[in-house]
C-alpha cells in the first residue's frame, strides 16, 4: 500500500509542478527610462519590442542608452510619430567645443539593421581634420570633393563657432591650396558610414534640421544624430494585438510574433487566448487542489502502512 501511494504521489508531483511554473512564464515588458518612454517597436528587454530592434536599447541607471557597432550613444528623445531618434555622443565636437583625437563614436550600423535604421536626410556630419589620404579627398585637388551644405548647414557657417578659435587658421572656399579644408561637411548618405579611422578624421560634429524653422546661425543649430527608424515585417499583427490590450515582443528563440496578454502570450491577439486563459486558471485551481490532497494523503501515509 505504501509503495503505492508513494507512485501516485510522484505522479501528483510530476503533473502539478509544470502547471505551478508555467503560470509564471508571464512577460511584462518595461515601458518607461528615466523620462523617456519606451514603446514598440523599441524594447529594454529581451523578447520585447520588434526583433530587427533586439539588443539596441539599454536601460543603464534611469539612463537610456543606444548601442551599435560604432559605439554606444544616450538617447535624448523617441519621437515615435515621426519615427525618429536623438542620440548624443559626449565625443561629438559641438559650437562651444572641438573634441579631436578620434575619440567620437562617429556613426556606423550593422549591415542588416542599415535598411530601416540610417540618419535623417536632413542632418549634416561635419568631419573634422581629416588627412589628405581621407577617402574623402581621393584624387585631391582635382576631383570634386563631396564637401557641401545638408539642408543649410554646413562648415562655412561652422567656421564662425567659438571652439574654432582655439583650431587656428581656417581654409575656406572652393581652393584649398595644399591640403584638405579643416572641416568638410556631408550627409550620411554620401558616404553611408561616419567611421572616424577608416576616413583619417581626428574628430567630427553632427547637427540636423528642425524646419520648417530656420536657425540664424550654428550656435542656435540642434546638436547630436537624428536618426530615422522604419518597422520591417507584420504591422497588422501588433495592431490587432495592441487592439486587443496586448504588448507587442517576439520569440526570441525563432523571432516569430508574440502578443503579451498578461500573464500569457498569445500569437495573434489577446481576444484569442481569452477561453484558453479560462481553462489555464481552472488547471491551476486543480493544481492547488491536487497539492492540498497531496498533503493529505502523506500526512495519513503512516496511519495506512
């Protein structure tokens, strides 16, 4: 009698305890960073979010931080209407100073994040003493250098900055006599990565444009790297789900969608796994029942022998 108690015990315990567990497989995802907010498709957490955006934020200290393969840069601003982002890189020459040595981050992303992940056409990178075998500068005096202004902005006006005075001498206009000007102005799609080492640059700025409002001069231009995000994959998907009051994330072991229901995912929407979630909580509640006879039997197991 006592070995067959114990078998039906081991049974009891074999079927319970998944059951306990698994109703604690529950994922809420973190909405917030500080003061920033945090929505899809961005994720602080693994499985959360859109999977082309996984391991790109990072909540360090209330701080939210941007990490790709050039560097890691902090998060002023999500714009999610405009699908945008304001990065900051403390190594990024501004009007007040001039950071050299080749210390800025610059900005270079992963091939496979480059289709829905790139600068805004509207933001200038002015690239700071570079070297006459810069890429940039190939075939130097005689090809057209790539230097220019990005939507108004640009190194003529940069000159006028007071971190300059510190520099020196400015060679400005179209000849520059022996060697490449101290700053040369491009957007990211002309040269479709900043990557400081490979162009020989000793250091850069980044600014972009807030029209239709139109700045007098650089030291009212909006400093850092404005980046543009686009959703590759199943918008309708997380509509209905958010429509049903779920959050969007991901499988992370087969990146497929998942809506977050709760206490349980769903791969549709929340509306579908609604009977399910019923039926779970009844297993549960024979879960606890099963425990509390459990408890029962081993209690009167002596009395039985």
């Amino acid at each position: 009698m006592a070995c067959l108690l114990m078998f039906i015990l081991l049974v009891l315990f074999q079927a319970i305890i998944p059951v306990v567990l698994s109703h604690g497989n529950a994922q809420t995802c973190r909405s917030y960073c500080g003061n920033l907010t945090v929505d899809y498709p961005f994720a602080t957490q693994s499985g959360c979010g859109h999977p082309g955006f996984r391991d790109l934020l990072f909540c360090i200290n209330d701080v939210l931080m941007f990490h790709i393969s050039s560097g890691s840069y902090r998060v002023l601003d999500i714009d999610y209407a405009y699908q945008s982002l304001t990065l900051h890189d403390p190594h990024m020459s501004t009007c007040d100073s001039i950071v050299l040595g080749g210390r800025g981050n610059g900005f270079v992303v992963e091939q496979w994040r480059s289709p829905f992940l790139n600068p805004t056409t509207d933001n200038v990178f002015m690239l700071i003493e570079c070297s006459a075998e810069s890429p940039l500068f190939e075939g130097f005096p005689g090809k057209h250098l790539p230097c220019g202004n990005v939507s108004g902005m640009g190194c003529e006006e940069y000159y006028n900055c007071p971190a300059w005075d510190i520099i020196g001498p400015k060679r400005v206009g179209p000849v520059y006599g022996s060697g490449p000007p101290e700053c040369c102005a491009v957007s990211f799609e002309a040269i479709k990565a900043v990557n400081l080492t490979k162009l020989g640059c000793q250091g850069y700025s980044s600014a972009y444009s807030l029209a239709p409002l139109r700045l007098s001069g650089p030291d009212g231009w909006s400093y850092g790297i404005r980046v543009k995000y686009s959703i590759q994959g199943n918008e309708a998907f997380c509509k209905a789900c958010e429509a049903t009051g779920g959050t969007c994330g991901f499988d992370i072991d087969g990146n497929s969608d998942l809506c977050m229901c709760g206490s349980w995912n769903s791969t549709s929407n929340c509306d579908s796994v609604h009977s399910t979630s019923n039926r779970i909580r009844w297993t549960f509640m024979d879960a606890i029942a099963g425990l509390l006879m459990t408890e029962i039997i081993w209690r009167n197991l002596p009395s039985l022998q």
